[in-house]
C-alpha cells in the first residue's frame, strides 16, 4: 500500500452496515478502506476488499486471516476499542481525511460510545461519522458549517461550561450555556450555511441527509 496517497479512508466499525446511499457513496469512492475487524466479512460480502484490517482480531473468521494475511495489523491491547485501533492506524499510516461508516446500529451503548470518541480523534485529521440517517462532525473551535436549507441540525456540548451562540439557524441561540445534550438539539438550517460561536468545548454537529446528494 502507498502510506504518501493522502485519498480518503474510509473506515468501516462492525456495527449495522450501512444501507443508505450517502454511506455507500463514500465507501464506493473509498481511497482506502480500512476494517475494524469484526467488519471485514460484511465488507466483503458487499463486494469491496479492504485495504486493511485492524483490532485484536477475536472477531475474524480463520478464512478471512489466510485470505488478507498480508494487509492484517493486529493489536491485542484492550484499553480502547477496534474503532480507535483502526483511526489509529490511518493516522500512524499518514492519512488525513478519515470517515467512518458502520459505527452506530444494533448495541446503543456501543453507538453512544463510537459517536463521542469523535472528540479524542480531533487534532491532525479532519474525521467525521456518516450513518444511514446523518452525519456526525466534530469541532474544536468555532466554525461555519455548510448545509442545505430545511436540513435538520443538532449541536452536542462535549464540554463542561460551554457557550454557544447559532446563527443561522431557525432557533438561533445566543451564549447559551447547555447543561445536558439535548438542549441544542431538533434544529432545522435555513440557509446554506450556519455559524457556531463556542467558547470551551469542543462540540459534536449532527446534520440529517435532508435532501443531501451521496456526497
């Protein structure tokens, strides 16, 4: 593999694989496709071959490990999950545009876990989670975020004391402190774009796929 091609990784969790176009439209667009694992299977059944293989491999089949012994990175610790492994991977690997499908589904502890570790990948990659119903971006100051007007939009505080100010929004918020993760939640843009002023944080924005082309 060429660690210097900078494309897109798509990394796929082992959760309900994805159904909706907007998912499978990354992942057939893929530059690189790295599987927790436990996904490998479902990757292959769908008709693409991974590029990569990562976890601590107590969720692939023997066949699999024969078939892809050459691309497969094992690690055996057990203080974070498949998915971190694999975003591990990809930035050790050089990659800088990681998206990843597949990590939401079936377990709800598993769901919420996979959406807030969005925050500990924030840094040197731009990374966000696509499901078959939105996706899941994460931001570490303020931003403006591109959208399509009657798009649904949620905000998630991540962090102790953070100040939120929306513009662009139908409800619009001014320093508005939130306390709990549902009080940013059930917006809707009305534009093509809406700003987020944040002091603290970071944050987690949800956008629907309102009327969202496959990319």
């Amino acid at each position: 593999m060429d660690n210097s091609n900078k494309k897109r990784v798509v990394v796929v969790a082992d959760g309900s694989f994805p159904v909706h176009a907007v998912p499978l439209g990354f992942l057939a667009e893929a530059g690189v496709i790295v599987c927790c694992d436990g996904s490998t299977r479902k990757v292959v059944a769908a008709g693409y071959i991974p590029d990569a293989i990562v976890g601590d491999l107590d969720s692939l089949p023997v066949e699999m490990r024969e078939r892809f012994a050459d691309r497969i990175y094992e690690e055996k610790e057990q203080e974070t999950n498949d998915l971190t492994k694999a975003v591990r991977w990809c930035r050790r690997s050089g990659y800088t545009e990681i998206v990843i499908i597949g990590a939401t589904g079936m377990r709800e502890d598993h769901t919420i876990g996979n959406i807030s570790l969005l925050i500990e990948y924030l840094g040197d990659v731009k990374v966000k989670m696509v499901t078959d119903y939105g996706i899941f971006v994460p931001y570490s100051k303020s931003c403006r975020v591109d959208c399509v007007a009657g798009q649904q939009v949620s905000i998630f505080s991540m962090g102790e004391g953070t100040a939120i100010t929306l513009d662009g929004l139908k409800y619009p918020l001014k320093n508005r402190v939130l306390k709990n993760w549902w009080e940013a939640t059930l917006n809707e843009a009305v534009a093509e774009s809406f700003r987020v002023n944040f002091s603290g944080g970071p944050i987690i924005v949800y956008l629907n796929h309102h009327n969202v082309p496959a990319h």
